[in-house]
C-alpha cells in the first residue's frame, strides 16, 4: 500500500490547489500593473479588457500546465510555474515598450477591441514558448 502523499488523487489535489492559487497571485499581480481596473472594466462590458484578461488567464493557466507535466513536486512545480508567469509579464511589458505610437492600457482601457485581441494571441503564443522552455 502506498502512503498518503503518493496517492495519485491527493498528488492531484495537490497540484490543482497550489496551481489555482498561484494563478490567482498571478493575476493581482496583473491587476496591478495595467492601468485599468480589469473586473470592473469587465463588469462593465469592455470586451478588449475581458479579451486581454482572458488571454493571461490562458497564458497563466497554460504555463502551469507545462509546469506540471514537467516536474514531479508541487513545489518545484510552483517555483517553474512561478517562473514562467515572469517571463509572460516580461512579455507583457515588452509589448507595451515595443508599441510606442500609443499606450496599450489606454486602448484596452477605450475598448479598442483590437488591442485586446492581439494582447490575448500574445498571451497565449507567449505561454506556449516559455511552456516549452520549462524544465
């Protein structure tokens, strides 16, 4: 019989809880940096905010889904995945720098739909390479 810890629906508990916390961290940390209110702004209807949230949700969520097929601890696990949403927030102010013809919050922000649907395939096209960097 296998102990406590080994179980495979407890490593999996394991897992799911400390990853949703992480992505929980991971997106007031987001919330901090832009310059808008993301749930309120959702709230309110803006589809560029919820497009872009919904990209670093994806973003974050796929990150931590790499971080657990790759490493066989929950806290290694978390410190990968913990890792890997710097980059994606690193990615994150990049597009913002590399984007000097106007303010990427600020469009968001306006509801410039467009903005917020490349701010989502950046998200996301960036979490599937920092996923498959991890280790």
């Amino acid at each position: 019989m296998t102990g406590f810890w080994e179980n495979q629906y407890v490593q999996m508990a394991g897992y799911y809880s400390v990853a949703t916390i992480c992505i929980i961290i991971c997106l007031a940390v987001f919330e901090l940096v832009t310059s808008y209110r993301n749930w309120e702004e959702i709230k309110k209807g803006n589809m560029a905010v919820a497009m872009a949230t919904g990209g670093k949700i994806f973003g974050i969520a796929n990150v931590f889904r790499h971080s657990i097929l790759h490493n066989d601890s929950v806290l290694t696990m978390a410190g990968w995945g913990i890792f890997g949403f710097i980059l994606l927030l690193a990615g994150y102010f990049m597009f913002e720098f590399l984007t000097p013809s106007f303010n990427v919050d600020k469009e968001i922000e306006r509801d410039n739909r467009a903005v917020g649907f490349i701010s989502f395939v950046i998200s996301a096209g960036l979490s599937y390479m920092i996923g498959a960097a991890l280790l």
